[in-house]
C-alpha cells in the first residue's frame, strides 16, 4: 500500500519553511505522496452544519494556504514524491484555468500531480463562488469531461448545459499521458458512476462509525457498474484520506483512532479490502511527531 502524508496547511503551521520541511522530510522518509485540502471560508453562521457538535468547521481552517499553490512550492523543494489535491471542490473553479493550473503543476513537477476533486457540501462556499448548489452532479459530470478534453485533445471544443469551450488551442499539456489522473471523491450513487465513466480513482473518506462496512460496499458497487461502462477501466485506485489520532486507548473507538496498534491494524484492514493509497493528516502537536507517527502506523503496510 502506498503512504501519502498532508502538508502543513491550515491555521499557524502553514509557513513556508514548514511545507518545505515536511515536504523534504516526507520524500526522504520514502513516503510515497504530499497531499493538500481546500477550504474557501470558515463561516460565522454555517448555513451547511460541519460535523462537529457545534456545526462549526475547526478553527484552522480560518487560515488555508491555496492548493495548487503550495503543491508547486512543495514541487519546487522535492524531487520524486507524488503532488495531490485531496480535495479540490471543482465547482467552485472554471475548468479551462483549473485545468490550466494543474498542467502547470504536472509540467514544473515534471508529471507528479493528482487531480483529486469532490462537489463540496458547503452552501456558504457555493454562495462566496457564484455557483448554484443544485444541479451539482450534472455539472460535476461536465466539468470532469471539459477537463480530460483540456488535457488530451489538441484543439479543445466543448458544449454542454452548464460549461462551453469554444474550438480553441490550450496549453500546456500534462507530462503525464494520457492526462493528469483524476480521483473523485464522495459516496453517492452519482459518484460511484461519475469515477467509472471519467476517472481513475475514488476517494472515499471516513467520517462515520461505520466506514469499513460502507467503504466495502462502495467498492462492491464500483465493480459491478464498471462491468457495465464501455469504458470500463481495468483498474480504479482507491485513495483513502483520513484523520487519525493514534494515542488514545480504549476499546470503544472510531476507525482509525487509538493507539498506533489500533491504526495500524486499521490500515492492514484497508490494505486487505482493496484500498491501494491511504493519506495520512495526523493529530500531532509538532512537525516532528507528524512524521515518526506516520513511519511507525505505516510500517507494516507499505
């Protein structure tokens, strides 16, 4: 199983001699990937509740290094170790300039990006971005087909409901071929066929007691409707991304908290279900602790 880590981006940690630490020390360590979040605001009066007792997102997320910014920086301090977006919330952009800015990414990192992207759920973000939030599934399906044109065809043309491209030249095109690998995050119906026509992964995420019973599932359903699609992909990776808080002990626990033996064998869990790819964003008070934690709930997976 391949260990990707998250980079310092929220709240007072976000520094840039942090990322680039982090970033340096995680390719050192042999981890495989550098992963970032999005978060366009952290509203006073939530429209969409978190999950949280109080509805309210947690307070560093009042502070967010943009995405793709800091991936590029991160790619200018490293050499090897993949770059990924877990996640970008698509909607919220213009795909011919996301697009854009990914292949930059993929060009300057010479073909280490992942294009990692969800709907979101916040309405306050939906509000602050100018998009409606209804529809968000059939603009998520043309959106995701704008981009792989973007990425693969020399002069792009597109027209949908929602998004047109004029017959057009845009450059520049990924390194990689035959374009940057999308991964679609979420658990709905709309997902699961949206990552077998247009993607290359699925990123569920592990916010309910019940994760390892649903994510089996999930996986069930994507297998049978790949069997359907003509496109049908040979392989879909499974990129996992996760909060764990391994120094707890005790036997009531949710997935991926406890002690390390508690996450590790979580892991080993994920590894034998099929999931190929996990993110770790550890709860750690120092950089440091962020790093020895990862090596040792990883070693016996990786």
């Amino acid at each position: 199983m391949k260990i990707g880590i998250t980079l310092p981006q929220f709240g007072t940690k976000a520094t840039k001699e942090n990322v680039i630490w982090m970033a340096r020390m995680a390719e050192e360590e042999h981890f495989d990937s550098l992963w970032v979040n999005e978060r366009l605001l952290w509203p006073l009066n939530p429209r969409t509740p978190a999950n949280s007792p109080d509805g309210n997102l947690p307070s560093y997320y009042q502070s967010v290094l943009d995405p793709l910014e800091t991936l590029t920086f991160a790619a200018a301090n490293t050499d090897k170790i993949a770059l990924g977006t877990s996640v970008i919330d698509m909607l919220f952009h213009n795909p011919v300039i996301l697009a854009r800015r990914f292949a930059t990414l993929d060009v300057l990192s010479h073909g280490r990006s992942i294009c990692g992207l969800g709907i979101g759920w916040s309405e306050d973000e939906y509000i602050a971005s100018n998009i409606p939030y209804d529809h968000r599934a059939a603009r998520a399906d043309e959106f995701v087909q704008a981009l792989t044109r973007i990425w693969t065809e020399d002069i792009v043309e597109f027209k949908g409901r929602y998004y047109e491209l004029p017959a057009s030249k845009i450059g520049p095109k990924p390194i990689q071929k035959p374009r940057i690998p999308i991964y679609l995050a979420g658990f709905s119906p709309n997902t699961f066929s949206r990552v077998v026509k247009y993607a290359d992964g699925w990123l569920p995420s592990a916010d309910r007691l019940d994760f390892f019973e649903h994510l089996t599932d999930g996986i069930k359903t994507l297998k049978e409707q790949r069997k359907r699609e003509i496109r049908n992909p040979e392989i879909i990776t499974l990129t996992f991304p996760f909060h764990a808080d391994p120094h707890k002990d005790g036997t009531e626990r949710p997935p991926f908290s406890g002690t390390v033996d508690d996450v590790r064998d979580d892991l080993k869990r994920l590894k034998e279900i099929g999931v190929d790819h996990a993110i770790l964003q550890l709860i750690e008070p120092d950089l440091n602790g962020v790093i020895d934690t990862a090596k040792q709930v990883s070693k016996s997976v990786k």
